[in-house]
C-alpha cells in the first residue's frame, strides 16, 4: 500500500516537472503553456477561461497565444490546489514536512514557509522546517526569527511575543497581519487558500474568472471593539475593494473563536474584484460605488453556509439553511426583488434594522439561484449558469447592477426578476418548513430603499 507521504513525495515531482524550478522574484514564469509541436510558454497565465486567445503575462508584458495551439496549461493555482487537497487533519509531522518541501520545490515559497510554521507549531525542534525559515542555533537551544525582522527569540519568548504584538505572514495570494497567535494566523491563510481554490474551481470557468498576482491584505483584530467601523451603527468585520480602502479585509478573532470572524465570506467578496474586474478598468472609488451589494453578501455567505472543518482544513459541501435567516425573510419583505437588486452596499451596514432583512434576502436569494436544481419559468431552466453569466456581465463587462441586464440574463423562457418572487419563496417555504406570512412591499416611486421602516416586533 503507498502511504500518504509517498503520493505526496510523487505528486510534488510531478508538479515540479509540469512547472519547473522557483523562478527569480522579477520574472516570474512558473506557469506552463505547451504548444503543439513540442514549443513551451512560461509566464503566468492571466486568463484561460475567456473565449478568444490565451492571455500570458511574461514579464509584466501581456502575451496571447492562440488557444487552438494550446495542447496544455499548468499553473501555480493548479498546483496550489493539489498540494492544498494532499493537506489534511490526522498527518504525520513528517508527512506534514514534505508537504512543505514539496511546496518548496514547486515554487511556492511562501506556502512552504507557512506549512514549516505549521510544522513547527507540531514538533518545535524540526530540524529541516528551522533551516527552511532561516532560524538560528543547535537542537534545544534554537532562536526563531520574528516575522519581518532580525529579531531572535526563544520558542517560548517567541510565542508569547505573537500574543500580544502584531506580525505579518504570508501565502501564495494572501498576507494576513494580526496579534492571535502564530496557529491561528497559519490556519487563518491556510483556510484563505482553500477558499480561493474552491472559488477557482467551482466558479472560476463560468466566470471566466482571472488569476491575480497582488497579496489580498487581511488584518485580523483581537475583538470586535477594535475593528475600524464601517460605520457608525452596525459593528462587524467587512472588506474594502475600493481605490480608498485598498482592498483590504477587516476582521476580528476573540480567543473562544476557532476562526477570524465571516473570514470565508469577507474572501469572496474580495475574489469577486480581483478575478473579474480588470483594475486598469477603474475599481470602484468608495464603498458607496461597490457594483452589486446583493451579489457580493449573498455569494459570500452561500459559500460561508458551506463551510466546515477544523481551522486551516475548511471544505465546502452542502449549503446549510439558517432558519433565522429564512425566518426574516418569510415574516417580512418590506420590498420586491427588482428593487432589492438595487439596495446599496452601505444599506447592508449602516441601520441595524434594516440591515439583517437586506442579508436576509440576499444569502437566501443567492442559495436559491445557486441551486442546481432550481427550475422557473415554462419550460424549466436552470437558473445557476444565467445567474452567473448576469455575474460575469455586473463585474467584468461593466454592465453594474442593472435590473434590465439580470432580465436579459433570465431569458425570455423566465421572464423578469420580480417574476422569481414566488417560487423562491415557495422554495424557502419548503426548505424552512414555514409558510410566508407578509407579502412583499412595493415601495412608492419616490420612496428611497434606505428609508425602509421595519417593524419592531419583528426585529
């Protein structure tokens, strides 16, 4: 029987036969494309989902090359996810080492240096995964480096310094700086990974989504009272994809949590800007501009109800229906869809009214379109790839969060968006076991959707 190790020593010679020594930090040229006729392209592959040709940065030069000449594509992603899926609870340490050896061998170096932290948090005197991170001194008298610096510490000194300062570590597509602790930091990234990798693969060829070299920054406070507020009303982590705020994600991790709060769910929406929309093409300026709210939230917590797993192992399954959720939404709908589609991103933080019923819809709306076996309209259709496509269309085609464009989206064969109130909400009815007891409330013309009063008895 070959053991885990093995597969992992052999997949990891594979990988690094497809891609192909660590390139110099300038030129990075760790994606492979094999032409017809034997020719290889090395670079990074920008975009391979899109129709047209295959678009290659070498260099900081865009390069296309013609799809019908491509025979193959290997790419760092690729690879990543591979490792990422060998990656899992239960471990040996040695096991766990050549995991990061392997990583190291491919190329990722940052994710080796993370996997060697994590190595060391399960056997504080490996020898190799010290010589990987570039610790000082002999078996039992070891000086670790503090991240960042030229700080040497004993592994106790060492520990303690990482509960009560704040550092920085870092993977292939993430850098997260916080002050909980080098185990919660490492699974915090670990989980950051693998929620990328589920996103690329689950989503990323209906998207047409591309890959991004610039680190997401994630800054993990220790509590919810010293997160910068978003707003003045509503406490809670959030992310900001725009010009003013960087794109960094905010949020917060209190020692009883297992996980940084809304962690997966705050990645997805910054996926969502760094895969779709091209940066030269303008991102949005504040928070106020984000392109479509309902899209964001509801994406981000479909794949939030699907998460599960110890911390830095997270996978993604079934979506699991919370019943306060569908709770708010069958007990009041204080509007129809076609004006829900246009609730501001703001509107989902600023009133702590408001604020839960526009969640509300858009987990629940989102779960219902991203159900495989949704059907509406006559004849039947499925409603995942058209709400996709409208995805693709909001981001990356420039379309915003129009209403027009999610009819267009539809089809003619489901007609308009507000003609999908009532089977989802027969759907939720059946999913929560509950029946709708208000019907939606249309709004009057000149009414605005952030003047919505919601009844106290209900909140």
């Amino acid at each position: 029987m070959i053991s885990r190790r093995t597969r992992a020593r052999s997949l990891a010679a594979a990988l690094a036969a497809a891609l192909g020594s660590a390139p110099a930090a300038q030129d990075d040229l760790r994606d492979v494309v094999e032409l017809h006729g034997g020719e290889v392209r090395r670079g990074r592959v920008v975009q391979r989902h899109a129709p047209g040709d295959l678009l290659l940065d070498v260099g900081g030069r865009r390069v296309r090359v013609p799809r019908a000449e491509v025979v193959s594509v290997r790419t760092v992603g690729d690879a990543l996810a591979e490792l990422l899926a060998l990656r899992r609870p239960g471990l040996s340490v040695e096991a766990d080492w050549s995991l990061a050896a392997s990583a190291a061998a491919l190329g990722l170096d940052a994710v080796a240096r993370l996997q060697a932290w994590h190595v060391l948090l399960r056997d504080p005197e490996h020898a190799e995964a010290h010589a990987l991170l570039g610790h000082r001194g002999e078996p039992g008298r070891r000086l670790w480096r503090w991240p960042g610096s030229d700080d040497w510490l004993p592994a106790d000194a060492f520990a303690d310094r990482a509960r009560r300062e704040r550092f920085t570590l870092e993977s292939e597509h993430f850098r997260l700086t916080g002050r909980g602790g080098l185990r919660a930091a490492v699974d915090a990234l670990f989980d950051l990974e693998r929620t990328y990798a589920a996103f690329r693969a689950e989503l990323g060829p209906a998207l047409h989504a591309a890959e991004f070299f610039a680190k997401v920054d994630v800054i993990v406070h220790p509590s919810l009272r010293d997160l910068p507020k978003i707003s003045t009303t509503v406490e809670e982590p959030y992310c900001d994809p725009s010009l003013r705020g960087g794109g960094v994600v905010h949020t917060y991790q209190e020692a009883t949590m297992a996980r940084p709060a809304r962690l997966v769910a705050l990645a997805i929406e910054q996926l969502l800007y760094r895969t779709l929309l091209d940066p030269r093409a303008g991102l949005p300026p504040t928070q106020e501009h984000r392109i479509a709210a309902w899209i964001e939230v509801g994406l981000g917590r479909w794949f939030e109800s699907r998460a599960s797993a110890a911390p830095g192992h997270v996978e993604f399954g079934a979506p699991k229906l919370d019943p306060l959720l569908a709770g708010r939404v069958l007990r009041y709908r204080p509007y129809g869809l076609h004006q829900f589609v246009h609730v501001p991103f703001l509107a989902y933080h600023d009133d702590p009214g408001a604020a839960p019923f526009h969640v509300a819809h858009a987990t629940l709306f989102v779960t219902w379109l991203m159900d495989e076996a949704t059907r509406a309209g006559t004849p039947p259709v499925a409603l995942r790839s058209r709400f996709l496509a409208y995805v693709r269309a909001c981001y990356a085609d420039g379309k915003g969060n129009s209403s027009s464009a999610l009819d267009r989206a539809l089809g003619a064969e489901v007609g308009r968006v507000e003609d999908l109130e009532q089977p989802w909400i027969a759907w939720l009815e059946r999913a929560a076991g509950m029946r709708a007891v208000r019907q939606p409330h249309v709004l009057r013309p000149r009414r605005s959707l952030r003047d919505i009063v919601v009844p106290p008895v209900i909140r």
